[in-house]
C-alpha cells in the first residue's frame, strides 16, 4: 500500500465519521490531481460495501450503464432491464446495501460525481431522494461523495437548496502539500534525498499537487524532471495545462484567459483590470473568479485598507505560473531547454518573483516564526496610489505593530546594501505617510539563505528563512 502523505486533519474527519452511529454524507472536495480519491482509497484499503467512479464526457445513458454494472460486481442480484433512469440505479444501491452480509459500516464511495450529473439526468434529485428517503435513516451507512469540479460540488450538494439542504455531515477539502508535506513526500517516500533549497525549485515549478510530484525520478536532479516533464516530447505534463481546465470547467476559454492574464502581472490585478483585459465581466468573471478560487489556482489578497472591491487577484498556482511562462508557446524543440536556461537573468528573475508567491502561501509559518502564530492579524498588501510602488505582505497585528515582509530569493545569504536600505526605509515612509497609519513598522526579511551581516543589515527587525516555511503549522 502506497503511503499517505499528510492529510491528517483530513484522515482525523473520516475516522469521526466512520465510528458515528448515525448515517454519514461525506463531501470531499478539491482540484483536479490533488489526491482525492487516493484518500479515501486508501483510508478504506479499497474495502467498499459500492464504488463508482462517473466517466468524463460520458454520455447519461452510460454513467447508468457503468453505475448498473458496478452493482453487480459488488453483489446485486437485480435485473439491468430495470434500472432506466437514476432513481432505478439508487433503488439498486439500496437493495445491494440491504442484502450486505456485513453487520459493520455501510461504505458508498461515488466518485467524480460532478461528471456523473449529464444534462437532464435527474441525478441529484434521485440522490435527494435516496438518502431522504432511507439511507440519512440508517446507523450503518456512509456516503462518501467525491469530485474535482468544486463548483459543482459546491452549487448542487453543499449549498443545496432542494432535499440535500443540510444533509452534508462533514466537508473535506484537500489542498496543495506544504513546503513541509513536499519534502516528506520527496524525500521520505520518493527518497530523492534532496536540499531544501532545490525542493522549493520543484515547489516553484510543479507546486504541491501530489500527482505531479508522483512524476518526478528519484535518479535525476530538479532540472532534468521538469525537462523530462515539461519540455521532452512525451513529457507527462507537457499538455496538462489544457486538459487541466477543459476537464473542470465549461466554458474553459473564459478561465484560461483570466489565468493567462495573471500570469502576465505578477503584481496580480483587480477585478476592474481583469475585465478590461480579458472582455470577460459581470456575472461570468465573478463565476470565473470564484470557481478558480475554489480550486486554488486564484487567490484574491485584500488591499491595507481598502474594501473587497479593491482586492488584487494572482495566480497562485505554481505549475500554471511555470506553464504559461516557459511552456506555453515554446517552438524550440529543445528538450533539455530547463537545464540549458539555468543561471540565466530571466530563470534568475523568475525564481525571485515565484518565492515572493511561496512565502505569501506559506504565511502561517512566518507568523509562526515570528512568534505571532496565536496572534489575531490580517494579511494584506498595499499598492500606492501615486508612485505605484508595492508591498506583497503586511502582517497587521493588534497589538500595534505592523510587519512589513521582503521576500528574497538567493544562493548565499542576501545583502542589503546601502542603496537597497535607503529605498525599503523610503518604501515603508511612503506607506506611513499615504495610509497615515500609526502603527509601529517592523522590516521584516524572508529569504532563501538569511541576511548578511554588514553595516546596513541592522535596519532588518526579524529575519525568516527557507528552513522556516517547512515546519510543520501548528493550530492555535
């Protein structure tokens, strides 16, 4: 059996609800590729009282067919002229369930639910009417309904209006791995035995997305993986970008160009530039951009004090980022193009602004590290109004003080010289005085390898590092 990596909070869920004595709808949600039904797979060793997992694309008549069938490998005895429509199907589950053997836990596992509801199917009314009808009555069975279109999941089960309105008994979303889940999952399982430093370059290029991290070879070195994933002619993620949003979304077009527009701004967008740049707007952008958050390809990140109208979109997801950058139109045909390309100022000038994204997603082990962890804060950025100068990350904290981070990317520990002081002391004035706050500002450094010690350095009140974003978050 393969390890799991993680998920504790997650595991820690499905254990609560597979000792309950009452009837257990479980929702599992999260994007494509994140690990879904490996956990739930392997939480259950594959032991399954029914399983099924809906066909991409496929037509309403054989979601029925393969539903049909996958009863009768777990035991039933009914007949498939039968089952015509959804209602049919369910009325089979129960009876399969009826007839168990089994005095313990009832396991239903429907996965990729989301493409099992064709148009005109009346599959979420005859599963309101399974569970309303017979099963929220049973003390044995457990539904465990998964799927990668989150908006689906969110729209039709969770935020159900109809018969499933407050049915759902407990939601688990799964996220990206840490820096911290990376490393276990790199080191510890695959045994690539690699540096830190070289796994947050795999991090920057591929993210924390389980089954691209499952691609990487233990025998080769970070830049040969991703030109053996990226740019070789049958690499395993070359086209993954499209399958990826065409797999989630209708209408993937209006996704991909707000995901591509992102990538052009790596300061991240408002909504009012977002429209103008793309044509997409009113309720389709505010679809667009809600859907992609829910999957963790977006993140909005609100504005020091300014409203939620005012909050700067960027993508967040790391091998999109990557893609659209280096990938994306490439007629090189070089397929070592990755490893010919290091140490150049564009690789350079990437890797600074992608670890500005790592250490934004990892800002709970700064708070951590910072000792603030318990802390009430909130985390913004600030764009001025009149110079257009930015900061990514200011960690406000009620105790009167306000961490104003610098993220920097180096090989060796990073240098302030008298210049670069003089314009982050003049950035953070600027900040004073235009937001006319009062708060104590703290200069804040989260770098790859530490600050050096000059005669500018003391200008620095608290210093994170790389080592820093890998420990583990601890839950206040």
């Amino acid at each position: 059996m393969e390890q799991l990596i993680g998920r504790k909070s997650e595991q820690d869920k499905l254990v609560k609800c597979f000792a309950s004595r009452r009837a257990e709808f479980v929702v599992v949600c999260g994007r494509r590729r994140i690990g879904k039904t490996f956990l739930v797979r392997q939480f259950f060793n594959n032991n399954f009282t029914f399983e099924f997992v809906g066909g991409h694309k496929k037509p309403y008549q054989e979601q029925l067919l393969g539903f049909s069938l996958a009863l009768y490998k777990y035991g039933w005895e009914g007949s498939a002229t039968s089952v015509k429509n959804w209602y049919d199907a369910f009325r089979g589950l129960r009876e399969l369930i009826e007839r168990s053997p089994s005095d313990g836990r009832k396991v239903i596992f429907i996965d990729e639910m989301p493409w099992i509801d064709t148009l005109k199917s009346s599959f979420v009314l005859a599963l309101e009417d399974f569970w309303n009808s017979w099963a929220a009555y049973r003390t044995d069975v457990m539904l465990v309904a998964c799927g990668s279109a989150t908006s689906w999941m969110t729209d039709k089960i969770l935020n159900n209006r109809g018969g499933l309105h407050n049915r759902i008994t407990e939601y688990i979303y799964l996220a990206p791995f840490s820096l911290n889940e990376t490393e276990q999952y790199l080191n510890g399982y695959l045994h690539c035995n690699w540096r830190r430093e070289l796994i947050a370059q795999c991090y920057m290029a591929l993210g924390g997305v389980p089954y691209y991290l499952s691609k990487i070879s233990p025998s080769l070195g970070v830049e040969q993986n991703i030109d053996q994933l990226m740019f070789s002619r049958d690499g395993a993620l070359k086209h993954e970008f499209d399958e990826l949003y065409n797999a989630l979304y209708t209408n993937a077009d209006n996704y991909i160009a707000v995901v591509t527009a992102l990538a052009q701004k790596r300061m991240g967008m408002t909504r009012k530039e977002l429209a103008a740049k793309t044509k997409v707007d009113g309720g389709t952008l505010t679809r667009v951009l809600t859907n992609l958050e829910r999957n963790d390809f977006i993140q909005g990140f609100a504005q020091y004090s300014l409203p939620k109208a005012k909050v700067i979109y960027r993508l967040t997801d790391f091998y999109s980022l990557f893609y659209l950058k280096f990938v994306d139109n490439d007629r090189s045909g070089d397929e070592q193009k990755w490893t010919h390309m290091i140490g150049s100022g564009t690789v350079n000038a990437w890797r600074g602004h992608t670890f500005e994204l790592l250490a934004l997603l990892h800002v709970n082990q700064i708070k951590q590290r910072l000792g603030i962890g318990g802390m009430l804060t909130s985390v913004s950025s600030w764009r001025s109004r009149s110079s257009g100068e930015q900061i990514d990350l200011l960690i406000d904290r009620v105790d009167n003080i306000i961490n104003i981070c610098e993220m920097k990317f180096t090989n060796l520990p990073f240098e302030i010289t008298k210049s670069y002081a003089e314009h982050l002391q003049e950035r953070m004035a600027h900040f004073a005085q235009e937001k006319k706050c009062r708060k104590s500002l703290l200069l804040t450094m989260v770098t790859s390898a530490g600050v050096a010690s000059n005669s500018h350095s003391h200008i620095v009140q608290n210093e994170v590092t790389l080592d820093d974003l890998f420990v583990p978050y601890r839950k206040y």
